[in-house]
C-alpha cells in the first residue's frame, strides 16, 4: 500500500467562538478558513493537527483533546476534520506563525460568512454543525 500524506483541518470550539485564519499573502480570495495544513514527513493526522493548532493558534492540543468529526480519501491525501473543545482561547495569537490575521467567529456566523472557504463551510453543512 502506497504511504499517502494527511491534510487535516481543526473545529476549534471555545465559549469565546471558533478562531479562522486567513493567510493575507494567498491571492485573492483570501479565505477565513479552520486551523490545519499538511502533515510532515511521516505523521499522523493527529500529529498533524497538534502542530499545526500550535503554530497557527498558540493552542497545545492533548491527543485525547482531538475527536475526528469527519474523514475523506482523496487521490493524493487523506483530510480529516477534528472537533476540539478547548476551555478558553486566552493567550490565542493575534497573528499566526507565518502572518495570518486570526479573528474569533461563531458556529452561526460561519454559515453565512461570505469569505469562509467553501470546502470547510460544505463539510460542516454536511455534518449540522451549522
């Protein structure tokens, strides 16, 4: 079986809301989309979204932390959604680790939001999350 790389995306959910990041260097659009990315060299998606949650959010994630809501095997990779309920998102970065503009939201809100990547807004239709 061939190894297949992972692209995981992460439903960060807090009592303050949902953090999105939008990369400002990415041409137009630039879309608010869920934390996450491309795993590294051999890890897991968990692995994956640990990282990635740290370094887009300042958020350490425990495994135990990370409940895959959805997963999908696609040609090149396999994407996973994780749900994470965080008790607060106190000490969040203002800015990403590469410059991204991160900005709270609701679970309502996400539904209408003009700008939000359509490829996360049609997972979460999907499952009734919004």
């Amino acid at each position: 079986m061939d190894y297949k790389n992972h692209a995981v995306a992460a439903l960060v959910e807090a009592p303050e809301g949902i953090p999105l990041i939008r990369d400002p260097k990415k041409p137009s659009p630039s879309y608010w989309k869920l934390a996450g990315g491309r795993s590294e060299g051999e890890e897991t998606a968990e692995m994956a979204a640990q990282r990635e949650i740290r370094e887009e959010l300042g958020i350490f994630i425990q495994p135990e932390d990370l409940k895959i809501i959805y997963s999908e095997d696609r040609v090149s990779h396999i994407f996973t959604l994780f749900r994470i309920k965080v008790k607060s998102l106190a000490g969040i970065k203002g800015i990403g680790n590469e410059g991204e503009e991160i900005k709270i939201f609701s679970l309502k809100q996400l539904k209408n939001l003009p700008d939000f990547f359509p490829n996360h807004r049609r997972i979460l239709i999907n499952l009734g999350l919004i």
